[in-house]
C-alpha cells in the first residue's frame, strides 16, 4: 500500500466562478453534531461565532443566531472521521464553524463590509470583495450560502504534547467502557476533562494567519506560490502545516477554497464549481433532534460559566446545595475549570 505523504504539496485549486448557477439535487442527508458528547468527539470544535471561547472576538451571543452545537451533514462528518484518523499522533481536529443559519450569515457578511469600509473602502466596493470571504446572504434556495447547506467547514489542527496525548487518549478509552456499562456519570466526567485539556493543553499548528483574517496571506497556496529557497523556517512550518491540513482534509474526500486556508467543503455548489462533482446539498434547516442537541450545549455551557463565575452563589447553593446531581456537576466543573477561557489564541481577525 502506498504510503500517505503528510507533506505533499498543495494541489492547483479550483475556481469557484459562476458556483451560484450550478445545478444541485438535495439528497435529504440529515446534520449531526461534532464535538463535545456526540458521536465525533473525537473532532475539538469552538464555536467561533457565538463567542464560546475567549479566543473569539464576538462577544458570547454576541452573533445573531448562532450556534453553540457545530453541525454538518452526516457525510461530511464521516469525512472529518477520515481525515482526523490520517493525522500524526498527538493531533486533532478543530472546528471553528460549520452549519450557519441565514442569520449568522448576514451579520458576518454585514462584519466584513464594515472592516473593509473601515480600511477605507467605498461601501460598493466593500460589499463586492467582502464576497471573496464570506458568501452574501441568499433566501434564493437555487443558491444557497455554503456554510447554509452543512456542507462546508472551516477548521485548523490542534496538537498536545505526548504526556497530554496520552492522558487524551486514556480518557477516550475510560469514556467508552463507562458508556458500555451505563455509568453516565463517568462518561461525562471523562469528556469534560478531555475539553479541559483541549482548551488548556492544546496549541493550534501555525498556519501563518488567524482564522477569518482579511488579507493575501490566507489564501491556501499563499506559501506554497513562493520560491521554497526564499521561505525562512517560520514561513517553512506555515507551509508545512497548511500541507498537513490540505492532504488530510482531501484525502478523505473534501475540497479546499483558494481564499482560505481553513475552508473546505464537500457535496455543495462551491465544491461542485471546484471538482465537478454533483452537489447534492442544498440549503437545511435544524431537525428537531438538532434543535435539542442545540438546547442541551446552550444550556451546559451556560450552566457551566454559571458555576464557574460563582454568582449569586450563596442564594443558588442554598436552593441546590443539597442535590448530589447539583453536587457532582458543580464539583466537577470547578476542577474542569471555566469553559469559556482557552490558553489557544486569538482565532479570528475581525
């Protein structure tokens, strides 16, 4: 068999010209949940635009409609299953945003026409380079934003010292016999000490730019277009890295969009305009199981920060304080520590 090169060069990428006016037939596959608690937990996701991390420069619930559950179609999170299981040892997939109501997608575009006109430009114009980064928002369902269709995802890779790694990789293990034999409890204190560390022990590779930055140097080739001998060891390990994620992100099946390094897709118009393949994703909407899940991760997180903050702690002990469930969760969350701070930097540039 032949041996997967992490190194490769990046590919020639495909335009994405006249995506809008492709045909799609909508497959009806349904969005699932990565990340903490669901079948891909396996797969980091910070939910960027809600604000979930301290690494976000949107203010939690900030964002009109915004998610703190990351969603995808079912397809693409059995490729981010392959790409993850290519990755060195000590590495992990992170994912900053995925599906995207029509909501979040008009304040993020609205985002960008304001940084660029910030910089100077005439609105008209901000408006159409804006679209370079970020689709404008369509209720046109023959043209659906990307993002809007679950079909697209923008991510980076984590990695953990070998010490964390193993510890990471102990947990996993304790996770699933735990969830054999019932005992949700110790399932859950596993995951949440495995997003402690995702958090606090984990350093994103250095592709070079932030998430979301508005420059020449996100675009994916960006190194890969320089003369190798001109590069120094940083832009060297840029390169490198944006490799890694390149070939194991499309060696599981997706495709990158030139502007960004972090944004590859599959099953859409934007990877159909990019390969040629069929688009079988049109735009979705949450399912009630996604709204629940959705609920669930809301009102964890909150409730975390909650107990975290300590506030108005004497009057809310005093009403729980006796509850062994209430017990368990706050004693657990105090040493998992405050799900709202991460040691990971500044993760976008808007």
């Amino acid at each position: 068999m032949k041996k997967f090169r992490f190194d490769k060069q990046i590919g020639i990428l495909g335009s994405v010209d006249g995506w809008k006016s492709l045909p799609f037939a909508e497959c009806g596959e349904r969005l699932v949940p990565l990340g903490a608690f669901s079948d891909y937990s396996h797969i980091a996701t910070d939910a960027i635009y809600v604000g979930e991390r301290s690494s976000s420069p949107y203010g939690c619930l900030k964002l009109g409609g915004s998610l703190f559950a990351v969603f995808v179609r079912e397809g693409v999170a059995k490729m981010l299953a392959k790409a993850s299981a290519l990755l060195p040892k000590g590495c992990m997939l992170l994912v900053w945003d995925a599906y995207r109501p029509l909501a979040v997608q008009q304040a993020l575009f609205d985002s960008y026409v304001s940084e660029l006109e910030g910089r100077g430009m005439a609105h008209d114009q901000a408006v159409v380079d804006a679209q370079r980064f970020v689709s404008i928002p369509s209720t046109d369902q023959t043209k659906p934003p990307p993002h809007n269709t679950g079909g697209s995802v923008d991510l980076t890779i984590i990695r953990f010292n070998e010490t964390d790694w193993r510890e990471m990789e102990r947990l996993a293990k304790a996770s699933r016999t735990f969830d054999r034999t019932g005992d949700w409890k110790g399932v859950y204190a596993s995951e949440m000490r495995r997003q402690q560390l995702i958090r606090e022990a984990s350093t994103p590779l250095d592709m070079g730019t932030v998430f979301d930055g508005v420059q020449q140097e996100t675009a994916t080739r960006f190194y890969e277009d320089m003369s190798i001998a001109s590069l120094d060891d940083v832009a060297h390990a840029r390169l490198l890295n944006r490799r890694l994620l390149w070939n194991v992100m499309t060696q599981a099946g997706l495709s990158n969009y030139p502007d960004e390094w972090w944004h590859y897709d599959f099953g859409n118009q934007f990877d159909s305009a990019r390969t040629g393949r069929k688009a079988v994703y049109g735009s979705v909407i949450l399912s009630a199981e996604n709204e629940a899940w959705e609920k669930m991760r809301r009102e964890h997180y909150l409730g975390n920060v909650f107990i975290a903050d300590q506030q108005r702690a004497p009057k809310f002990v005093g009403k729980l304080g006796a509850n062994p469930l209430y017990t368990f969760v706050r004693d657990l969350s105090r040493r998992t520590g405050h799900m709202g701070y991460t040691a990971h930097p500044q993760a976008a540039g808007l």
